[in-house]
C-alpha cells in the first residue's frame, strides 16, 4: 500500500475543465508546514464536562455548524495552500509525510517506560471496574497505571499501548503509553498517599488499600500482574476538548472544531482502529509552557479501541449503529424484533484480549460513532482523502511492528489482530482515495511535473490530460497553447514574481486537481493545490 513516486504518461487531449475564475493570492512563506509561534495564553480555566451531558447535548442538541446543503459544503480550515495540516498545537505532520523507521513506529512517542527499582504509589483509585494508582518510579517519573478487567487479560492494555502509537505516527498528540509488569514487593506507599474510599471520603491510605486494588485485577501465573504505564503529560490539565465551536480562553484556538482537518479526518482513523468512544472525555487540553505558554491538544485513554470496551468486549453494534438510532429501533418495533441488522451476522474469533474487532462485515464508509460528533459528520471526501492516504501508506510489517507492542501473549490473537488492521486498511484506502485524483506530494523533477499515485491496486490509472495556464492573483487566466504534457510550459525565467502557472488534471470525470506553480529562488515550486470530487 505503499505509494510509488512516478510521472504519470498523460494524454494529448485538452481536459474539459472550466478554469477557476480566482486566482489565490500566495504569500512569500507559502505553502506553511508549521504554525507560527502561539500566542501566549494568559488565563486558562480547567474545563469539566459530564459524559451523560455531553450525550444528551450532542444527540439531541446538534451543536456545532453542520453543512447547510450537498452543493455548497463547508471546506475544511486550518490547512495550508497545498490542503494539508501544518505541525502546531492540533497536529506534526509525521509518518506519512517523514517515514519513520520500525523501531520509532514501535517506540512512539518520546518518552521511556517507568524505570527499574521501588514505584511509589502517589495516589490510587480503588472504585469501579478498573481500579488504577498514579506511581513515581525510581527516577521521579510520574506514570498513570492502569489494568484490564479481571476476566479479560490484555485486552485494554495491549489497545491503549498499540492505538496511542498508531495515532501518534498518524500525527496526533497522545501520552507516551508502555506495557508493564511488576510485583507486589515493587511497589512502597508514598508517606502523604490518599485513597478516595467506597463512601467517596479521603483518607491517607494503607497497604490494605493497595492489596485491595491488586486484587480486583488478573494476576498471572508467576505472580507478576500486567498493567499500562502511561506518562503523565508536560504541563497543567485544563479539561477536555468540544468537537465544535472553540475554547474562548485559547487565543490560538480560532477554527471551529467541528471545522478542522485534522479532527474531520480522524473518523477515517477512529473507524480503522474501532475507535468509537470518541466522547470528549478520551481528550486532554494541556497549558504548556515551550517558550510561550500555549494549549496543546492531546487525544487520551485507548482502552475502547481495537474490540475493547475497557471494562469487557466491545458491543457487537459498536462502529455499526449508534448508542441510540431511531431507525435502529423502528426498524426492530414494526418487525417484532425480526429484522436482522448486517452487524448480527459479524463473526469474532475467542480472544479475549481482543474482544469485538472484525474486517468482513466493516464498512468505511457506514462506520459511526457511539453518539454524534459534529466534526465527524462534517467529513468531506477530501478530509477522508487527506486521513485515508496517511493509513494506506502503513506497509504490512509497519502494522505488525506496532501490534507487536501490545505483547500479546497469544499468537493467534496478534495474527487476527494483524489480519484485521491490513484488510480495514485496505478497505478504507479503497472506498476514499478514489473519490478524489488519487495523486498527491506534487513536485517539479526535471523541469516536469511529477506526483506519486496513492490509489489502491485495483482502482490505480495513470491517464490524466493536463491543461497549462498563467495568471496573477485578481487577473483573469491565459491558457497556454500546444501545452498539454506534463513538462513545464514555460522556464522559471519567463515568470514574473507576482505570477504562477496552473496546471489542471482531470481523468475525464469530475475528479480534478489544479495545482499552482511559481518561481522562486530561480526554481519553480509547487505552492498550492485545489481537488473536485464527484458531488455528494
């Protein structure tokens, strides 16, 4: 899946394209990789949000600015002339666009597991169905241990530590995350520890306590127990992120959420890894101070990913329907309960460190979350263009690698995990890149305009026609005659500094990309890129 650079042999006919009638007005540091430097944020507030408000007022309440009509859609934001994310606050552009080596794909994040010696046990949380402790390791590290559910071993461990790494490479900001295991002897009470007791009153706790946490969760055979590390973030927690609207504490925060790339992308990335849970308490927002005090966006706590509920198996509606659908539920009142969903027939192998995760019956472009998220529904083909060649360029042994850091203990189970997320990802580089010209990273080689093809094997073609024009920003275009290869019309010389040439390619359907070109530095360089799709 791989994408292969070459130039593409291209036709002789002119294309039918309709020239676009404004020319964009570059600036000298297009296209922008990286944000400026963040305004400083002075007053943070810590923001609260309840869970079952926050379902109730995504399903019912439907805030956030949706798509008035198909014909005149809301484009994504917070993208540079060439329609990709810079690196800042939200997003770094990695894998996809910096190959990165086997071993960064399986180390993550920066960071390095708790080290060696006595853990100190700072603080504890003894209720519910997955009890957990924060711990200073022997070099003053401060790590947040969580466990699976007693009966089923590895299963939200092993997803926290493998998703968190692939989000990561994808771009994303998340927590450094470790597979651990450690004894009883290896951890000491810190002397100020507290515990938060069943009658929710805090007291200084005891090693009963500690033993009473130990054995709410799976203890294997030699003693040790299994648990995720996860390394506590730089900076001070000021509450979740809204899938909508903006934070008005951040001054760096002015595209609507519901708006950005980034985040409309990221339900081609939920729905490859059975990221459903994708409420706004698995966010952090995070006041860091890197030369200016800024927020930094964090996506947190995988546990529900990959056919883990983190307490239990995942639901097997989960990525199908919703937490509550109206035609789900009429659809099964006026049969009397006989209408079989597609979802009923998903088979699912007996694993139980995996839980609910399957490839036959997954649909890309079907799959949802457990309630509404406004960027998600705002998903344009070209947000899941943008998401979906960034997953079609994981090679198998790239996705193996990374499974292999859950530590799974069954074979099997790491095979049919393995399985899943290669035949997903080949679904979803099948039923997104297609929508748009499956071509992208154009650059000028040789005095031609060259790209690489990103299409899946089965849809791949090399056949555009290609029409050359010049123009100024506010000034009507100039086709350019007897130009309709990909060699560059004209040389670098014969522009002027405040002029670009336009090269538009077209397959012969309503698929296009125009891309811009100007001289710079005595060399010519793309600048800036527009794609059509087919309408909605």
């Amino acid at each position: 899946m791989q994408a292969g650079s070459y130039i593409a042999a291209v036709t002789i006919a002119f294309s039918s394209l309709t020239l676009s009638a404004e020319i964009p007005k570059f600036r000298v540091d297009d296209p922008l990789w990286t944000m400026p430097q963040p305004l400083p944020v002075k007053d943070a507030k810590l923001r609260k949000i309840s869970d079952v408000y926050d379902i109730f007022y995504n399903e019912l309440g439907k805030p956030g600015e949706e798509h008035v009509a198909k014909t005149a859609p809301i484009t994504a934001q917070g993208v540079n002339t060439l329609g990709e994310v810079p690196d800042g606050e939200w997003y770094v552009n990695r894998h996809y666009y910096k190959r990165m080596s086997i071993a960064d794909l399986e180390k993550g994040p920066p960071g390095n597991p708790p080290g060696k010696g006595k853990w100190t046990v700072v603080a504890a949380k003894n209720e519910g169905v997955t009890p957990g402790f924060t711990i200073l390791d022997s070099t003053g590290k401060r790590y947040v241990i969580k466990f699976d559910p007693v009966d089923h071993p590895e299963l939200a461990t092993a997803a926290d530590v493998i998703t968190s790494r692939f989000f990561y490479a994808l771009g994303y900001h998340v927590p450094a995350n470790y597979t651990v295991f450690f004894t009883q002897e290896d951890l000491v009470l810190g002397p100020d520890t507290n515990v938060v007791d069943a009658k929710g009153l805090k007291r200084k706790m005891t090693n009963q306590d500690l033993w009473e946490v130990l054995g709410k969760v799976h203890k294997q055979p030699d003693g040790r127990y299994r648990a995720v590390a996860s390394l506590y973030l730089t900076g001070k927690p000021v509450g979740p992120r809204r899938w909508h609207g903006t934070r008005r504490d951040d001054p760096n925060d002015i595209v609507p959420h519901e708006h950005r790339r980034d985040l409309r992308g990221m339900k081609v990335v939920a729905a490859w890894l059975a990221h459903d849970d994708s409420r706004s308490i698995n966010s952090l927002d995070m006041l860091v101070n890197e030369g200016v005090p800024y927020i930094k966006h964090y996506m947190i706590d995988f546990g529900s990913t990959l056919g883990s509920a983190s307490n239990g198996p995942n639901s097997p509606r989960s990525g199908h329907v919703p937490f509550f659908s109206w035609k789900q539920s009429a659809q099964e009142f006026f049969t009397l309960g006989l209408y079989v969903p597609n979802w009923s027939l998903a088979k699912y192998p007996s694993f139980p460190s995996l839980g609910r995760i399957e490839y036959e019956r997954f649909d890309p472009e079907k799959w949802v979350p457990e309630y509404r998220n406004p960027a998600f529904e705002n998903m344009l083909p070209d947000d899941a263009f943008w998401a979906a060649k960034q997953v079609a360029a994981f090679t198998d042994e790239e996705i193996r690698a990374v499974v292999r850091t859950g530590e799974l203990s069954d074979p099997k189970a790491e095979a049919w995990l393995n399985e899943c997320l290669i035949k997903r990802r080949d679904k979803i580089a099948k039923a997104f890149v297609p929508k748009l010209l499956p071509i992208d990273r154009f650059h000028i080689d040789n005095g031609r305009l060259a790209f690489d093809e990103i299409a899946p094997k089965a849809a791949a073609s090399s056949q555009y026609t290609v029409r050359w024009s010049r123009a100024k920003s506010g000034e009507s275009e100039r086709s350019i005659s007897n130009a309709s290869s990909l060699s560059l019309p004209l040389r670098v010389d014969e522009l002027s500094r405040d002029e670009v040439l336009v090269a538009d390619l077209s397959s012969g359907d309503a698929r296009t990309v125009r891309v811009y070109i100007r001289a710079r530095d005595g060399k010519a360089d793309v600048v800036g890129l527009t794609r059509t799709w087919a309408s909605l």
